[in-house]
C-alpha cells in the first residue's frame, strides 16, 4: 500500500524522497530490532498503530531496509502521517537514521498536514 487509513483514523501516505540525494534506510544487520521493507512501512504502521505517538514509537523499534529491486525502481520513501485527533508527523530516513519532523515537536509542522 501506498496511503490509507485504518479504523482509528490513522492517516498514513507514503511520498516519494528521491530528490534527497543523503535519503537511505538503515541496513539489515546492526541490531536485533524486528525488519520492515521500505515498502512496507505503510502496511505495518495502519495494522499497528492508532495514533502518531504510536507511530512514531513503532518506527524507533524497528529497522527500516532496503530492497534493492523495489528502489532502483520506484527508490525510496518518506511517510506523512496524521491521527484523527490532529496530531502529525513526517518520518524519513536521512543518511541510515531515523528523522521524525511532528506536530508535537514543532507545531508548525501540522501547518503541512
């Protein structure tokens, strides 16, 4: 999936980030954190979480990898994702590490949304 939203109202889109020329996830050894594919970011965090705060908590506990095939091809993400209660949060890999840009953090972010 690309973009959806589950039941809670958990908005999750994933938007192209090639022009970042530093965009890369992390890599598949280095921790003994569960695996997601890239493109299955969307997927994993609409069966996992309801809110932003749950959201961002679940991409801090796993590792985001590559598939080689699927970016050459469509290259890489990064997840806009918004909550029913107005929170949101833009989650990108910058250079292997996670960057989560959120409402809660700076709320001019949610002027994005």
């Amino acid at each position: 999936a690309t973009e959806g939203m589950n039941e809670a109202g958990l908005c999750v889109s994933a938007q192209s980030f090639n022009y970042q020329r530093d965009a890369s996830y992390q890599t598949k050894t280095g921790g003994d954190e569960p695996v997601v594919l890239g493109q299955g970011v969307v997927t994993f965090l609409l069966r996992s979480a309801e809110t932003v705060a749950d959201a961002v908590k679940l991409m801090k506990s796993v590792r985001v990898i590559d598939d080689p095939e699927f970016s050459a091809t469509l290259g890489r993400a990064h997840w806009a994702i918004q909550d029913a209660g107005g929170g949101f949060a833009v989650i990108e890999y910058v250079d292997g590490e996670l960057q989560c840009h959120s409402s809660d953090d700076n709320p001019s972010v949610a002027a994005v949304g």
